[in-house]
C-alpha cells in the first residue's frame, strides 16, 4: 500500500501540510480520515483549496478508509492525515499497515496537557500513543519537514 507519510494534525489539509510536506514525501494524493468531515461537502471544498495543484483528495470515514486504502494503485502517493490519535489505531487494526506517524497538531483544548508548541494530549491520547508504541509504531512529532522531530514518548514521559 503506497503510504508515503501518516500524519495526526486537527487542522486536517492547510499550507503547511499542503505544500511542504506533500513535496516532501512526494505525495500526489492527501486522504483525510474523518467520520465527520467525509459526509460535509462545504468543508471539504475549504480543503481543497489548500491542496497543492497537481495533489488530489479523497475524503473518507474511518470504514470507507480501512476497505479503500488497500485498493489503492501503485502510482498512488498517499498522504494520510487524521485529526485524532485513536483513528491511527482504528485503522492499524482495521489492517492498515502504518509503521510511522507524524504528530503535527493537537490542539489545546479543556481537559489537555500542552506538551509542545503544537502538541496537547489528555489521558485517552497518552494511552493511544502508548498503545501505538507497544504495537512497535514510531510516533514523532514534527511540524514541518526541515524541523528536528521528538519521540512522542518523550514529550509525555517529560510532561508526566
């Protein structure tokens, strides 16, 4: 399955996303994992206008994702991006084989510790990503390719 990179922001598709890290990793086609955004076709329209000419976009329920993303071509480049970590392991254990993930933001919010800049968790995020890491998946986070990326574990044993 061509996925060239599994990212967790809740911003889903923007600039960043869109433009440095679809060059990157040589991405022609971002998936957005979302059960709300995949049935709201205004907001899908928004993200497309992030996406990078050339970049198509797909927009599919955490289902849809775990029985389409298998079929997918090889000349297919996917960029997979999720708002939540717990839809990483939905799709892992839906048969997705995702080795990586890039933590790029997660927003501050009632009930969650800042843990970087970009990077909040409570207690239902800390036990996924410990969760991903006991199935052996390297979590780091990285805002944007040129920037030195920190293990997840790290950041939260250091907040802990």
């Amino acid at each position: 399955m061509p996925i060239v990179l599994t990212r967790i922001d809740n911003r889903l598709i923007h600039g960043q996303v869109a433009v440095s890290w679809c060059s990157e990793v040589n991405a022609n086609l971002i998936v957005v994992v979302d059960d709300k955004v995949c049935g709201d076709k205004t907001q899908q329209l928004l993200l497309d206008m992030a996406a990078p000419h050339g970049v198509g976009t797909r927009y599919f329920s955490i289902e849809e994702a775990i029985k389409k993303l298998p079929k997918a071509g090889p000349n297919q480049n996917i960029f997979l991006i999720v708002r939540d970590v717990s839809i990483i392991i939905k799709l892992i254990e839906g048969g997705i084989p995702i080795k990586e993930v890039n933590v790029g933001n997660m927003h501050f919010k009632e009930g969650k510790k800042q843990i970087s800049s970009a990077i909040s968790v409570d207690e239902e995020d800390i036990n996924a990503f410990k969760k991903l890491g006991e199935m052996g998946i390297k979590c780091e986070a990285k805002r944007v390719p040129t920037e030195n990326g920190t293990d997840m574990m790290k950041l939260i044993k250091e907040a802990e």
